[in-house]
C-alpha cells in the first residue's frame, strides 16, 4: 500500500486506495468575518450553527477507539452554513443557510476528510457581488427590494439532503434542482434533472426501492403534487404521476410501502405569495383544514389516489418508513404541534428559540377496506430526524433511530442518540461523551455479512462544546452504549445541518470510476 498525497489543485486519489497521511494539528475555530455578532440571540447563527466558510480537508484523522474494519465507504453530510452574512440576520433561519458538503471517507480503520461548498449559479452570483443578494424565506425580510441585474429569480441553497444517484453526488433542496458534485472531490458540476425527467424541482427526501435500486420522490409546487420513479440502471425517469392537494403544504418528506406512496396534508404551508412581500413565507394555518389533517395515498401501480382524514391540526416531521399489514398501511413517523408563523401574526414571525416545538413518535394506520385513518403516540421520547435500516423501506420494520430533543436548550437543538425497539416498546437513549451534544440525524449502515435488521453501525455527527469542533460518532446499534466504538476528531466544525447517506466501498468506487471516465 503507497502512500499518496495531492498536489494543490489536483483531486484526491481514489479514497479506497489511498493510505492517509498524518494530518497536520486541527486549526482553531474561526469564524466567518464578524458572524458572532451577525445577530446575537439568534440560535440558528450560534453554538453548532455557527458558520465555517473555509473548505477543508485532512488525511489520517485522530481516532479514538477502533473503526470496525468492514466500515469501508463514505458518509456524506450536508451543513447549512450561510456563507456570508444574511441581509436581515435576526430573521435569518437555519432552512436557509448555504450547504456545504462534508465527506468523511473511511477504511481499514482510518478516515480521511474534505468539505466544499455547493457551488450553485445563485452562490456563484453572491461570491462575485462580495454579499448575500437574496431575502430569507422563512420567517420573510420587510423590503425585500429587486434583485441585482444578472442574479438569478431565486436562490438554490442546496442544503437539505446529499447522496450517490447514477454516479452522482446529487445534493438536494426542494427549492430547485438538484446539484450534482464529483463524489471524491466534491466539485461542483452543475445541476442534475435525471435526463431531462424533471424541469423545476423535486424533494430532497428521496427513498430507494429495496429491491430495484431505483430512487422514489416527488416535487411538491403549490397545491400540485409529482410522484416519480428514476430507474438506477439509467438514471431516467420512468414512471409519473400528478395531482392536486388544494393547499400549498410544506411537503417536505413523504413515506412509501410496497404498493403505495403516502403524503401528509398538513396546516404547515409554503407561500411564495408572502415571500414577494416581505412575509414568513412557511405559514400555519389552520383554517385551510376545516377538517384536520388527511392522509394521502397514491397507489403507486394503477396511480389511483385516496383521501382519510385523521383529524386535528399537527404536522409530520420526518418519517422512519411504512409498510402493509392486514389490510392496512402502517406509517411511523415524528409529529409535531405546529410548524412555521401562525397566518394571524404574520409581522411577528416566531422566535428561533421557539420555532419548533417537541416532536413526538406516531404511528398512522389506514386501513385500505374501510378507508379509516387513526393514529396513536408510540413513545414519550421527543426527537427528531428519524431513520431506519433502508434494507427494510417499504417493509415492517422493527427498530427506529433518532436524535432526541428532551431539552430545548438555549444553544443546541438536540441532545442525544436514541434506538425504538417497536416489538418490546422500548427506546434506548445515549447521550455523548465528554463535551459532545446535538448529534445530527444517524445514518444506519449494515454489517458485513449481516444477520440481522439492527446488525451494524449508527453514523452521527456531534458537537464538542469545549473546541467548538465536530466529531464523527461509529455506535454498535445491535448493543447502544454511552461510549462509542470509535470518536473520529474532525478539523473543523461541520455547521449543523439535516440529513445525508453512506456510500459503501464499491457505489462509490463505481461512481469515482465513472465520473473520472467522462
């Protein structure tokens, strides 16, 4: 084995090759100009939220404890990280923060490290104006004023969710097209609409058919609804399917079991109308549901689709997954008691300490003969982006993994790593070692060989309190223990952010192959 170091300006040698070199001493926190004082009190601009404009990257990372040696591949992580200061920063929110794509690289027990931005034409347009040009979104900017000459309609922030498609690093937004990156050096490359399948948008939450490998989304645009299916063999959209919802939900995830694809119609909006003017453009309102929240199923081989009310005035967050059983489509998932800017106080949009609430696990069952939905609270642990063993979507599933959010503290958002057994109705919770809190969303990667659906490793990004730094957490999720199998030091801090997806050894050498052939 040769050891290998880059040239500047020359792409990495093929991660799965390479033998690291020692990594010189991790730099010391920094900060982008003045961001500490960009709005003080404003927690998604401080503690782990803090911004790290510089990219970086490192070999031979310090470990403590022992990466498992069948963990061979990628995590790829998505921060939101504004890169320069926003224009009104005591409504900034963390939904609209610049993503930069961080790869941690991992085998024979050693890891390696890099982080570059998501370079979209909309970033491209702010580096050269030396600012941020674009208003915030979510809780609006007053004035908001034109856009510069030359900038483009709308900002593609490119920050919500990153993976491998068709030899792609695609990072995602629902605001825009996906961005596709090389999966080594992370250059950016454009953006990606699955050969001419898509043309606007489509959903950072994707899912990946068990047994085809092909990807599953949507885009949600109004009140008007796509459900797609790109074939991983080609990367081509082959199956379609459009229709309308009556409101401007805030889709931003959705659950599929073998037969079906289901959607949530919250009171949680996305109003671009409000955005023109300078208001919250995600919006609670209550009043679009006379009736409370429905359930939507769309049948995902004739395309028929059924409407079952629930009832009541919540939101879905994120869901583990759903299945069919005895006639009936089980959905487990995290709800929450609102979402956004209440529609009667618009000019007064909602604090960032108080913008989201505790979310509670749910499950939802419809049954498909009666067409009644009913639901029912499955654990007192509040959390938040939960995941499954992906070798189980579409399929029952018996353990869930989350980030639990008991406290909400005044400079972190969650504070420990959880395990739902559903079969026994237990949830096993850990919290970090030493300095270590908000833990991002685990990523669940199986065993070699594995023999069970819990048999493998939980993935998760942590905060050090004490360097300001981030640290990648390896956890047995078969036996959850408050001291992890290994602590993997970071040379920065990964801004905390939302979610992202392992890449084994062979995906991504296929995809580094293939990109580097073209």
């Amino acid at each position: 084995m040769t050891t290998t170091a880059p040239r500047p300006g020359h792409p990495l040698p093929d991660p799965m090759t390479i033998a690291p070199r020692a990594a010189a001493q991790p730099p010391a926190p920094r900060l982008p100009q003045d961001a500490a004082g960009w709005a003080p009190g404003n927690k998604f601009l401080e503690g782990p939220f803090t911004p790290w404009t510089e990219e970086s990257e490192a070999y031979d990372l310090e470990v403590d404890g022992e990466i498992p040696a069948d963990l061979a591949g990628a995590l790829f992580r998505i921060s939101a990280n504004p890169r320069f200061e926003p224009r009104d920063p005591d409504r900034y929110h963390w939904w609209e923060g610049d993503g930069m794509v961080c790869g941690i690289y991992l085998r024979e027990g050693r890891a390696a490290y890099r982080t570059r931005w998501a370079l979209t034409d909309s970033m491209k347009f702010e580096v050269e104006q030396g600012e941020a040009v674009y208003s915030g979104f979510a809780n609006g900017t007053p004035a908001p004023g034109p856009l510069p000459e030359g900038a483009p309609s709308a900002k593609n922030v490119a920050n919500t969710n990153v993976g491998i498609f068709d030899d792609h690093l695609l990072v995602y937004f629902e605001g825009g097209l996906p961005y596709s990156m090389h999966p080594e050096t992370l250059e950016t490359q454009g953006t990606y609409d699955f050969h001419g399948g898509i043309d606007v948008l489509c959903t950072a939450h994707f899912k990946t058919d068990p047994d085809s490998g092909d990807l599953l989304f949507f885009a949600a645009t109004g009140p008007t609804i796509t459900w797609y299916r790109a074939d991983v063999k080609t990367g081509q959209v082959v199956d379609s399917h459009t229709f309308d919802i009556k409101v401007p939900v805030l889709m931003h995830d959705f659950a599929v079991s073998d037969n079906y694809a289901i959607f949530f119609v919250t009171p949680a909006q996305f109003r671009f109308d409000h955005i023109m003017r300078g208001e919250p453009g995600v919006v609670w309102d209550e009043a679009s549901l006379p009736h409370g929240v429905q359930i939507v199923l769309m049948d995902r081989r004739t395309h028929a689709v059924t409407w079952h009310e629930v009832g009541g005035h919540w939101a879905n967050t994120h869901f583990y997954n759903a299945y069919e059983q005895d006639g009936q489509v089980v959905i487990d998932g995290h709800r929450i008691t609102r979402l956004g800017t209440p529609a009667d106080r618009l000019h007064t949009p909602v604090g960032s300490h108080s913008w989201f609430p505790p979310a509670l696990p749910h499950r939802w069952r419809v049954d498909l003969a009666t067409g009644r939905a009913t639901e029912q609270m499955t654990g007192g642990t509040a959390g938040e982006f939960p995941r499954i063993n992906d070798a189980v979507t579409g399929r029952r599933h018996r353990y869930g993994y989350f980030v639990t959010t008991r406290a909400l503290a005044a400079d972190t958002m969650t504070d420990g790593l959880a395990k739902h057994d559903y079969l026994r109705d237990a949830t096993t919770v850990v919290e970090g070692p030493d300095h270590l809190t908000n833990p991002g969303e685990p990523v669940f990667v199986a065993r070699e060989n594995a023999t069970a659906e819990d048999d493998g490793y939980l993935l998760t990004l942590w905060w050090n309190r004490e360097t300001g730094l981030s640290e990648l957490l390896v956890h047995d999720a078969a036996d959850l223990r408050h001291t992890p199998l290994a602590r993997v030091k970071l040379p920065s801090r990964v801004p905390f952010g939302f979610h992202g997806n392992w890449a084994d050894h062979t995906v991504l050498g296929h995809a580094v192959a293939q990109q580097d052939s073209n």
